[in-house]
C-alpha cells in the first residue's frame, strides 16, 4: 500500500472498546485503544482484540501491511546500428540509479556478485551476434524498475568496408626483383583510390611474436617500397607491386596499411588507423 494509508478496525459486537498493537505484540486491555483509523508509513503488523464487560475478549486479529516504494523508472535504449554491428546505448531518467543488464535472455539481477549472467552498465555495448538486452534500474529506497527487454538483430552478412586478407603471390614473373601481394577488401572497390600505390604502406617485421592483424607488435619493423596498384580479377581485389620478398627469412611477418581507399558507391571510406585498414600474413 501507499505511505499514509489508513486503516480502520471495527467490531460487531455493541459498545466493545478495540485494543492494538503496532509492534507485533499481542494486544492487552493495557494497549492502545483504537479511537480513529491508523496512518500506515511503514511496514507494521496491526493487532487487535474487543473487549466488553460481561464477555470474554475477544480473539486477536492480526494484519501485516507492507509499504509500496517508489520504483525507479525503466532503463530506455538507443541504438546505433551497422548492419554487422550494433552499439546499444542504456540509460534512466532516475538519477543516481544503476543499470543492470543480460544479454543470455534471463532477468537481470540486482546483486550481479551472485549471478554471472548480469552486468553493471557503465558505457555503450557493441553487439556483434543477434541476442536480446534485458535491463533493469536500480537504486537504494527504490524498488526496482520493471525489466527492459530489447531483441536485437545482427546480420552477419553486412560487413564494414575493409580489408579481409592480405596474401603472397610470389615474384613478378615480368620483374623478378619484385614482388606480388593482392589484397582482398570486404567490398567492390572505387578504383581511382585503390589503385593509387601512395595509399598503401607495407612494412617487414623479424620474428613471428607479432600477431596477425596486430601491426607494431613483432620485432623492428622496415619499409616495403610499393611501385603500383592495379585491379585484380574481382572488383575487390588489388594487385602490389612491391620490393621482392623472396630474401625475407621464414617466419617474417609482412603488414600492411592503407588508407583514403573508398568503396566502388563512394559511400565508404577506410581510414588511417580504422580496426579493418590493415592486415598481414607470415612468410612461408
């Protein structure tokens, strides 16, 4: 019930005086006597007998009343889809409130430390398989806000502009002091920027400590000159020419990066330092 909630006792029984209690004891003709309804602020349980002379009291009856909190206001949610991804943005008009959250489909806890499953919110989430977000507000003298449920869809088959794979072909059969790599980009490729040989930048690292995709991480790196760039047999594909490889050790790792490289419909554009402008492989 709400905060200030009045409840009235009654007895059948002509000119009977009603003791209670508010404090869970059982009510004697030393209690309070009932005159005018009692306000409610706090859980309490009520305990009354009627009493009249020449009769015997009367049975206590007893009631227990619990205090409806104010709940925190359901989280809401932004979300800013890729198509290969989307970042889901939470968020509560309570102020001061937590947002707890699941993505495995269970309600979310509001003591994550016992449950695995539930995450405290503290900044965007990127999606990158379909699952369903629930969400919960949380704050103390509150009770919690109703559960918040988004379904979200990811197709996998939508991938950002950037490169997928960088591979050797071996030497020029027309200059065998260079090299062949084609590089292999997610789309169509516009071909006044990619086949322009200054925005691609391929360096040699010694050692193999360096991971695949993880540039500046192997041993000292050293520039590959790159002498042309020129449409391979699919539209998402690029042919370098680059200074012979053939010399380089097993094991040495070649990266490679690129930038101001547009999509075939210019509607993309990869950019320097962007997670899909590089890639490598490991000498065989």
């Amino acid at each position: 019930m709400a905060s200030g909630t009045s409840v009235t006792l009654s007895d059948a029984t002509p000119g009977a005086t009603i003791y209670y209690t508010t404090d869970g004891s059982t009510p004697t003709v030393s209690s309070a006597v009932y005159s005018s309804p009692i306000s409610i602020t706090s859980a309490v349980t009520i305990k009354a007998i009627a009493v009249k002379s020449g009769y015997a009291n009367s049975g206590v009856m007893s009631a227990s009343y619990q205090i409806a909190l104010p709940q925190a206001e359901m989280p809401s949610v932004s979300m800013t889809d890729s198509g290969s991804m989307v970042l889901v943005a939470l968020s509560t008009e309570t102020p001061g409130a937590t947002i707890y959250y699941t993505t495995d489909g269970n309600d979310p806890s509001d003591h994550p430390q016992n449950d695995l499953s539930t995450f405290m919110y503290n900044g965007p989430i990127l999606i990158a398989s379909s699952l369903t977000i629930k969400a919960i507000a949380v704050k103390e003298g509150l009770a919690n806000s109703h559960v918040l449920t988004v379904p979200i869809t990811v197709d996998p088959s939508v991938q950002p502009f950037g490169i997928t794979a960088l591979d050797y072909l071996g030497p020029d059969s027309d200059d065998a002091s260079k090299s062949l790599l084609k590089v292999t980009f997610s789309k169509a490729v516009d071909l006044a920027t990619a086949t322009n040989a200054d925005n691609y930048y391929v360096q040699s690292m010694s050692g193999t400590e360096g991971m695949p995709g993880m540039p500046g991480m192997g041993g000292m790196p050293a520039s590959i000159a790159v002498y042309s760039a020129d449409p391979g047999s699919a539209d998402n594909e690029i042919i370098l020419q680059v200074d012979s490889l053939a010399d380089l050790a097993s094991g040495t790792y070649i990266t490679m990066f690129v930038h101001s490289i547009q999509s075939k419909d210019l509607s993309e554009l990869i950019q320097s330092g962007a997670a899909d402008s590089y890639a490598g492989f490991i000498m065989p």
